[in-house]
C-alpha cells in the first residue's frame, strides 16, 4: 500500500464521520424529509459519497466515529454543515441547540465556550450567511 493510499483513505474516512455526523442531526426526529435529503445529496457529492456509502451511512451513521479536524477554519466549515442541518426547518428550539452543542463539543469546542458558539452560529443562519461570512464572523465575534 503506498503512503497516497493511506492519505486517501484518511481522507474518505474523516468525510464518512462528517456525513455520517450530519446523518445524525438530520434523522434526530426520526424522519428524513426532502428539504433533509437534499441537502444530504448535495453534501454527500461535495465529500465524494458513493450511493452504496451513502446507503450504508444511512441505515447506521452511528457506525462511523466525529473526527474533529485539526484545524479551527475546518472546525468552524464542519460546524456550518451541521448548524444547516439543525436549522433545515428554519426553527432553533431547545432540541435542536442540544443536538448541534453535543456535536460542536464533539468537533473540539470548549464546554466553557460551546453556549455562545451555538448561539452565533444560530444567530448567523437567520440571517443566511454563506461559508465564508460565518467563518469569518464566528473568528470574529468577541471583537
């Protein structure tokens, strides 16, 4: 096996666990609806899904463990996603601050500091800020 083989295969894998995360929030009520599985659609051809891990993500996305990246920009982009996802139903009630606050604990954010990120990142979707504005504002908040 040569050393791209491996790098290849890191790479596949932390993109299962970060679709296999997004999986999570959106089947969290137990459904999967259109908007869900757009957005599931596009993301899993974004990270280079095939349909065959995409059925398997699908049927147990518990299988595949959160690597948080290494880098914050990367953290934040995962973050993203994940708000996107808690926010398909354009609605941030108490359920869907405490599933994307377990997942931004699980991507490596503070337990001191997790409350403010969540509600940041909530406050950004709102207004439907792009990837690079909430990655922007969320380096920049306690400026």
């Amino acid at each position: 096996m040569s050393i791209s083989d491996l790098f290849d295969s890191g790479f596949k894998d932390r993109n299962k666990g970060h679709f296999a995360s997004i999986v999570r929030v959106a089947m969290e009520d137990g459904v999967l609806d259109t908007e869900e599985k757009a957005f599931l659609d596009k993301l899993a051809n974004q990270l280079e899904i095939s349909a065959d891990e995409y059925a398997e993500i699908v049927a147990n996305p518990f299988k595949y463990p959160i690597n948080p990246p290494y880098l914050h920009t990367q953290r934040l982009e995962r973050l993203y996603d994940l708000s996107r996802m808690v926010y398909a139903h354009n609605e941030a009630g108490p359920k869907q601050k405490e599933i994307l606050t377990r997942f931004a604990l699980a991507l490596g954010f503070t337990p001191g500091n997790v409350k403010y990120i969540v509600d940041k990142a909530l406050s950004l979707l709102v207004l439907t800020v792009d990837l690079d504005t909430f990655v922007y504002e969320m380096q920049h908040m306690n400026k």
